[in-house]
C-alpha cells in the first residue's frame, strides 16, 4: 500500500474509532453501532473494488515546453548520453519536455529522479535506438553493497506523467542457470503514477520489467523474459503488447504483489500475443491478494495447462484474483487449469478490459 492509501486508512480507521466510542458514551444506542460497522463494511468493499481508486485525479500535460536532442556523435548537436539529457531539465520540472534520441545502441544506466514530472523519451523506432545494460541484484553498488532488483535496472523512472516512445530498455545480463540466486535483472523500473510506453520493447531475463508502483498503460510493446518477466503491483493495462519468453525450463510471465484487499493494484493484458520457448505460467502469486487478467489474448502451447502457480501457499489460493476472457490458441484452454482460477464472463470482465481499469480517460490522450 503506498504513503497515501496509508494515510487514508489511518484517518478513516481513527474516526471511526472515534465514532465508535462517542456512540457508546453518549447514547450507547445499538442502532449507532450497527451503524458504524456497517459504515466501516462498505468502506471496506469499497476500496476492495475496481470502482474506487486510492488516486488523485490527473491532469496531464502533453504540449511541449521544451525539446532536447541526443545524438552518440557530438558534431550533431544535443547531448550525446540521455543521462546527461535528463541532467540538464530543472530538479522541479513542471512542463512537458521531450528528449528526442537518435538511433544507436546507448550503453548506460539511466534514472529520472521524482521531482522531474512530464518527461518524454522518444527514439527512432524500438529497432534503432537501444539502452543497455547489465546489472544484477547481487552486483555491488557505489555504497558496497548489493544493488537489489530494485536497484538493478538500466532504466529508473521515478517521476510522473513519463512517457516513452519507440525505444528499447535493455539489461543484456545472462539467463540464469536454476536456481541460482541474486541474478534479477530488471531493464525497466516504473516507480511512479501515470507512465506510458508506446511502441517500446524491453529485453531481459529474469525480472525484465519491474511495474513497481502507479498507474501504467502499455500499448503495442514488445516485453521478452524468462521468470516473472512482468512483476511488482502497478495499476497497469497492457494492451496490444507482444509477451514473449526465452527461457529452456519452467518460467512464469506475472509476478503480481497485491498483498492487500485494500489495494487497487493489478495487471491486465488485452488483445496481447503470449509465445515463446520452456514451459511457462501465466503467473505467480507473489501477493497475497495477487490479481492478473488476460482477455482476448493469443497464448502459444508453452502456457501450462495450470496456468497459475500460488507461490507455494494454498491460503493463497482463496485470495487471488486469476482470470482469462475469451482468449485464444494452442494455451488458452481453461479446462486444465487450476481450480480457484477463473473463466471470467462479460460482466467480470468488463471493468478490466477499457481505459476505465486505469482511469486512462483522464491522462491518455492522443499519446
């Protein structure tokens, strides 16, 4: 749950202690009571919902107040690294600027820092302009210890209202062997609200893309891993994408983290194309409350006929929200998977399936 939903809960919790106690001393009427809890029930099944979303509303901003151009070779102008690119905007960016990169194979670890809102990255195609590179989570960091997953991304985006157009992320570590620790590779982190990628591919193995946090939309994206390849507790539509694994043994496609009933976090992938090779899930409960839907999506015969996996906890099993709507292909059957997983109808469907799961209609536009 993040800062807000923290707070918000503490509050609402904390009055209605507060009304609790007022009832009883002051009347100490029954009907208050029933009252009260009621009130707290409702609440309660609110937030559970997708009708309700811990977010503020969001205002978008997509004129350009600024453009910068990187180019590997200097004599072209600009920047010739997009670090250095991103260095340049004011620490509290508060208009859209727009980083044109030009073709090539840009070898370097990138971040956005929070405070720089409204940033665009825009490459030749997702073929020509590439960022790369090669950390691991037990890799050392400048501070002598462990990077993390959290720390091992090529690319960091902690600032919202990002956008990233036809360009590829990159972290070329080695598929691990099994069971071999420490090797998380993530070539993406989205750590922040309101991000969208369109026309990007993203390359890895284990952990290819972190959705760590936020509300995320992903339209016609390329996304290549071996194990929990799309994994952490974004609000995200992935719609139109291309998932495809490389691994030679069993791998899984999700790792969702919802942990809460209270959280309104979970993965949706919409007219989407699953292939590949090895034997792979179409997730894993990293979360207790863990929730992934695939609706209209093409799945290849590498999909086990479980499709899901409950992380080695059968309480799990009761809380989970796992889901297909009408999907296709060779490992979309639904008559071999696992019991508390669903075959959803229209109606379940419905709210994961549009702009509306994300509350796209306020901050997508003509992206």
């Amino acid at each position: 749950m993040n800062s807000i939903m923290k707070q918000t809960t503490f509050t609402i919790l904390i009055l209605l202690m507060i009304n609790s106690c007022s009832c009883i001393s002051h009347s100490k009427s029954s009907n208050e009571l029933k009252v009260a809890e009621e009130g707290y029930i409702n609440w309660v099944k609110s937030w559970g919902s997708l009708k309700h979303t811990p977010f503020q509303e969001a205002k978008n901003k997509l004129k350009p107040c600024k453009t910068i151009k990187v180019h590997k070779k200097s004599k072209k102008g600009g920047f010739t690294s997009i670090q250095q690119a991103i260095n340049s905007i004011p620490i509290f960016n508060q208009c859209r600027v727009v980083i044109y990169v030009a073709k090539g194979t840009y070898r370097e670890k990138v971040e956005i820092p929070s405070t720089m809102a409204y940033i665009t990255i825009q490459g030749a195609s997702m073929k020509k302009t590439i960022i790369v590179w090669d950390d691991t989570a037990n890799r050392t960091g400048n501070n002598g210890k462990p990077l993390g997953t959290y720390g091992s991304a090529t690319f960091a985006v902690n600032s919202p209202y990002f956008i990233a157009k036809n360009i590829t992320f990159k972290n070329k570590a080695p598929i691990p062997r099994s069971g071999e620790l420490g090797k998380q590779a993530v070539a993406m982190r989205i750590s922040a609200d309101t991000a969208a990628f369109i026309h990007c591919k993203f390359i890895g193995s284990q952990d290819t893309l972190y959705d760590h946090q936020g509300r995320h939309y992903f339209k016609n994206c390329h996304i290549q891993g071996s194990v929990d390849f799309i994994f952490g507790n974004g609000l995200s539509l992935y719609e139109g994408c291309h998932l495809h694994a490389k691994t030679n043994a069993f791998g899984a496609l999700t790792a969702q983290k919802r942990d809460s009933l209270l959280e309104d976090t979970g993965f949706s992938f919409v007219n989407c194309k699953v292939t590949g090779s090895g034997a792979l899930y179409l997730g894993r409960a990293w979360g207790t409350f863990s929730r992934v839907v695939f609706a209209y999506t093409y799945m290849d015969k590498i999909i086990l006929p479980r499709g899901w996996y409950d992380w080695g906890d059968k309480n799990r099993q009761m809380t989970v929200f796992f889901g297909q709507f009408k999907c296709s292909g060779p490992g979309a059957s639904h008559g071999g998977r696992v019991s508390w997983s669903r075959e959803l109808t229209q109606e379940e469907a419905e709210p994961f399936i549009s702009l509306s799961f994300i509350n796209g209609h306020e901050w997508i536009n003509n992206l």
